[in-house]
C-alpha cells in the first residue's frame, strides 16, 4: 500500500494515494482545471450571467469547488456543502448543464492527464445529471396544481 502525499490533505490518505497513481490528478492539477474552467463559465454567453448574478468575490467560489473537486476526484472528504441545495432555484435547464459539460468536457481534456480526465469527467456526467434531476424536480414542485 501506498501512503498519500503528505501535502494532500485527506480523510482517506491511501484512498487518496491509489486514485492520484491511477489518474495522474493532484490538488495542483485540479486547481489548475477548475480556475480554466470557470474562466471559461465566466465568459460564456449563457452560463456568464447566470454565475455573475450569484458570485462577486470568486476566491472563495474557486476555493470551495477545488476542495469539492478534491473531494469527488480524490475523495479526500475536502468539501463540506450542499451542492443540490445550492442549485436548487437557479434559472437553469438541461441546456445549461449540457454547456457546463461541454466546458467542462474541453477544459479536463486540456488540463489532466487522460486517465485522470476521463476520471473527472465521467463524475462531472453524473453529478451533471442528479443536479439537473433535482433542479427539474425542485420546479415541478412548485408549479401549482390545475384541479
């Protein structure tokens, strides 16, 4: 067994160590992955606004989904949030979250190593898919009844 970079703050420290030699991915790497990425969101035409009208300090935003990226690629137990809960409410459809893939899809292929993106973005295709699932449910929810 392996034992985790001692940099790398982990929960899960051999976990941690297995999946960073399986997938080339590190705290660096995925630094560098989310700050290209929300450049991106951010100067996309129809994810832009809608970040833009949630987040104006995004040091704190950028911090928080590295640990969650650290979390869901490495499982190091970094993240400590309510990502449905967050989502909930936005003005978002699967159109969006089909944009945010594509980004998403285009920046890890640029920035991992190819195990190590083909790793995040099968995790981005799934929590892509359960957002959405509790966004539209969160909606049919409050739509008021015809009877």
């Amino acid at each position: 067994m392996s034992s985790a970079d001692p940099r790398i703050l982990s929960a899960r420290p051999t976990l941690t160590a297995e999946i960073m030699a399986q997938t080339g991915l590190d705290e660096d790497v995925l630094t560098r992955l989310v700050h290209r990425f929300y450049d991106r969101v951010r100067a996309d035409s129809a994810l832009g606004p809608v970040f833009a009208e949630r987040i104006s300090d995004w040091g704190p935003h950028l911090d928080r989904m590295v640990a969650f990226w650290s979390s869901v690629a490495l499982m190091t137990g970094r993240y400590h949030g309510t990502p449905v809960q967050t989502h909930l409410g936005l003005p978002v459809d699967w159109n969006h979250f089909d944009r945010w893939l594509t980004l998403f899809r285009q920046t890890a292929t640029e920035t991992c190593p190819p195990e190590g993106a083909a790793h995040v973005i099968e995790r981005a295709e799934r929590i892509a898919r359960s957002l959405h699932m509790a966004v539209e449910g969160a909606k049919a929810r409050t739509i008021p009844s015809l009877h």
